[in-house]
C-alpha cells in the first residue's frame, strides 16, 4: 500500500497579492450625514410652506415653526376655488408649451446640421451656441427690452415666448448634437440606398433615435420657462396676462396680511413644477447621460 504525502500550501502569498476591496467614499456614515443635511437645508422651506397653508394666521404669529393644530384646508380651497389662480396656471401653460415646442423644434434642425452635415464655420456655429449658455438673461435684459419694444410685443405673450426660445437654444443644441453624431454613418448609408433623401431619413430614423435628448430638453425648457419670472417681470404689464411666478409676487403684495393664505397661494403655484420635475427625472438623467456618451 503505497501512502502519498500531502504538502500543506502556503496560500500567503496568493491572499497578499489579491487586490483588496476598496471602500467606495459614498458608503462612509459622514457622507450620508452631509447628504441629509443638504437635503433638509433644500427641502425645509418647501415643507414649511406647504405646512403653513394649512394653519391659521393666529397660529402663525403665536407659533411660526409649529404644526397645524387644526388642520385648515379652507386656505387651499380658498385659492383653487379662485379665478385668478387658473388664470395664471393657464398663462404660464400657454408660455411654457410654446416655448418649449420652439425651442425644441429649433434646436433639433440647428443640431442636425451641426451634427450631421460637413461645411465650413460648423465648429464656429457650434460654439456660437456654446457660447449662450454664457450670457444669462439678467445681462441681456436691457437690451432685450428695447428689441421687444421695438417689434412691438410689449405686454403680450409672445413677447415673452420668442426671448425665452433664444435662451433655450444653447442648451437645446448642447444636449442634442452629440446624440445625432451618436447615430452611425451606416444607418443613413442604408437609407440612401434605399430611396430615403435627407428629410426623410431625419423623420424616419433621426428624430426616433434621438427621442431620449428631446425628451430631455423638452422637459428643461418647459421648467425654465415655466419658473422664469424676469423676463415676464419687464415684458408684461397687464395683470390678466401675468404668469405664474409674477401672480405669486402680486398675490403676495396684495394679501401681504393674510399669511397663511400667501403661504397656500406659493405652495400651490411651485407644486406643478415640482410634480413635473419628479415625474421625469429618470428622463433627464438618462438624456444627460445618453449626450455624456455620444
């Protein structure tokens, strides 16, 4: 009978040249403490808004950090019962829809050409639109306000629609031109073969495939828009034509006493955005991504 030794191994120096697993730095409890602090530094004044169209005014001055103690709701029906309210709801829908379909609508031709398209100044034009994002509108309200004057768009809608477009387009073009460059040569190669010219492979093919930036630059224009509140400020004068963010403003003027239901009237008027925001937010990330890659 033959006995065969067996030789312990010495696994030391396979465990010493095994890669140890790195911590990654979000895991760490002091990362998650900065995170909830900024978020409860974001999210406070939201919540005590909110909480505070459900008081009275009585409560409010005896106690301006304390719970509703009874729940009054009559501050919310108050405005939503109101015409004025849906008034302005309905302006800002009207300025917030139409600039985002021309914002969009232009940004995706300006984008495809960039993209798509070899000529000479395509890398000037490009950084033309780069260049937007430079220029806030509080630089160019003044000379703004003399264009609209003169076009004769003061106190209208559209006065405010075709400003807002402009400064929709850096971001628009921004975010799109790298999901058509995404698109492969071969796919349009096909298409001419095919029989499809260049409008039709852009209806067929473009506009499908680069759904995910549209969304996404429909959804930031349509936010920016719909919050904007100096442009509407310097352009309209009459209060039935007034958006949103400049009835919150007169709103407030005009009830200044009547805190809680100022406290209702701003809570309401920020809700649309926020719901809209947080309904498309995977949208937005995954379309910011998607022009990160291409």
């Amino acid at each position: 009978m033959t006995t065969i030794a067996i030789t312990p191994v010495d696994d030391e120096p396979l465990r010493r040249t095994r890669p140890k697993r790195e911590r990654l730095p979000w895991g760490s409890p002091q990362v998650y403490f900065v995170a909830l602090v900024v978020i409860a530094l974001m999210l406070g004044p939201v919540i005590y808004i909110i909480i505070g169209g459900f008081r009275s005014n009585s409560a409010i001055t005896v106690d301006p950090a304390g719970f509703p103690d009874p729940w009054n709701f009559e501050n919310y029906i108050g405005v939503l019962t109101s015409g004025l309210f849906w008034r302005l709801v309905g302006n800002s829908t009207v300025v917030a829809l139409a600039t985002t379909v021309g914002a969009v609508a232009m940004g995706l031709a300006a984008s495809y050409v960039i993209a798509r398209y070899s000529f000479r100044g395509r890398g000037f034009m490009y950084a033309l639109f780069a260049s937007g994002l430079m220029f806030p509108i509080t630089v160019a309200i003044t000379p703004l306000y003399i264009v609209v004057r003169s076009l004769g768009l003061m106190n209208t809608l559209p006065g405010v629609i075709l400003p807002q477009i402009a400064f929709a387009l850096p971001t628009t073009v921004i975010i799109l031109v790298p999901f058509l460059r995404a698109i492969p040569d071969e796919i349009q190669e096909a298409a001419s073969i095919d029989g499809a010219g260049r409008i039709a492979f852009f209806w067929r093919m473009v506009l499908p495939l680069s759904v995910p930036g549209v969304i996404t630059v429909g959804i930031l224009a349509f936010i920016g828009s719909w919050n904007a509140y100096l442009l509407p400020l310097f352009i309209l004068n009459n209060q039935d034509i007034y958006t949103l963010p400049l009835g919150v403003q007169q709103f407030s003027s005009q009830y200044s006493v009547d805190t809680a239901r100022v406290l209702a009237f701003t809570s309401l008027s920020m809700l649309p955005a926020l719901l809209f925001f947080s309904l498309f937010e995977r949208r937005i990330v995954g379309g910011l991504t998607g022009a990160v890659k291409g």
